[in-house]
C-alpha cells in the first residue's frame, strides 16, 4: 500500500517542466533585419525633415500670430492698423528674404516684389497697394477695403515662397 502519511511530500516525486528559451525581439531573418533598419533610417529621415521644416516656417507662425494680435487691437484708428500691417509685412519678408533683396524696396518696387513672391497681381493692382499708401492717405479706408488687406496679407504670409 501506498504510504499516507501527512509527513510524505506529494510535490517531491514531480518532475520540473523545461522553460522555453526566451525570444529576441531582433527579426531571425536578414530581409527582416534590413527592413527594420531600413525602416529606422527612414523615420529618422522623415523626423528631421519635419524638425526643418518646421524650424524654417517659425517666422510664418510668428507672424500669423502677431497678425492675429493686430486684428484683436481696438479699431479706433484704421491708419495706425494700416501702419502695424505694413510693418509686419515688412518684417516678414525680412526673416524669408536676403536683407539686400527687401531693404531698399518701396513704394511700386515693393508692391511688385509681394507680387512676385506670392503669385498674384493684388498688391500692385487691388487691395495691396493701401500698405503703400493706406497710411498716408487723408480718407481712412472703408472696413471692406480693411477686412480684405488683412486676408490678403495672411493668404501672402501662408503662401509666400522665397
């Protein structure tokens, strides 16, 4: 007979069961290797390609902000809007372009130099040109003519290409 008694172990008779050897997360295979290095090379392409991007259209960011910021001001002085627009342009162009290509423009040069960086005639045929004249001018210019300045100088900061 088998022995009952409560001081025989039941568990020492067992065997241990053998563990699987543990897996690498490394592909076995080497098409599977150079896919993953492939597709590593390739993120880390797309990263820095982003990273640049978005380093070198800050200045369009920062000045969709300012823009934003001259909108919210108190209309009390449509020539002192006109003002802090054309100023803003101004800089604008400055952080795209070389210094020597935007500094000694004005007036119908400046006008025809946001033409050609932008790829429409509205500075120097519609609305564009109150950033030449808007400040000086003796009548203050309607809302509209307002409204659209500012839409045409966003779509201008959006789209420019130097």
């Amino acid at each position: 007979m088998a022995d009952t008694s409560p001081t025989a172990d039941p568990v020492a008779g067992l065997i241990d069961i053998p563990l699987p050897r543990e897996t690498s997360l490394w592909p076995a295979t080497w098409p599977a290797r150079i896919a993953a290095v492939a597709l590593l090379a390739a993120t880390i392409v797309v990263l820095c390609q982003f990273v640049h991007h978005r380093r070198a259209n800050r200045y369009r960011r920062e000045a969709l902000a300012e823009l934003g910021r001259i909108g919210r001001l108190p209309q009390g002085s449509k020539q002192g809007f006109l003002t802090e627009l054309t100023l803003l342009v101004r800089r604008t162009a400055l952080a795209a372009f070389p210094r020597e290509q935007v500094a000694p423009l004005f007036g119908p040069a400046w006008l025809a130099f946001l033409d050609r960086s932008y790829g429409g005639q509205e500075f120097s045929r519609g609305v564009g040109s109150l950033l030449v004249t808007g400040p000086y001018q003796q009548t203050s210019p309607t809302d509209a003519e307002v409204k659209s300045l500012a839409a045409l100088v966003r779509r201008w900061i959006r789209r420019h290409h130097a």
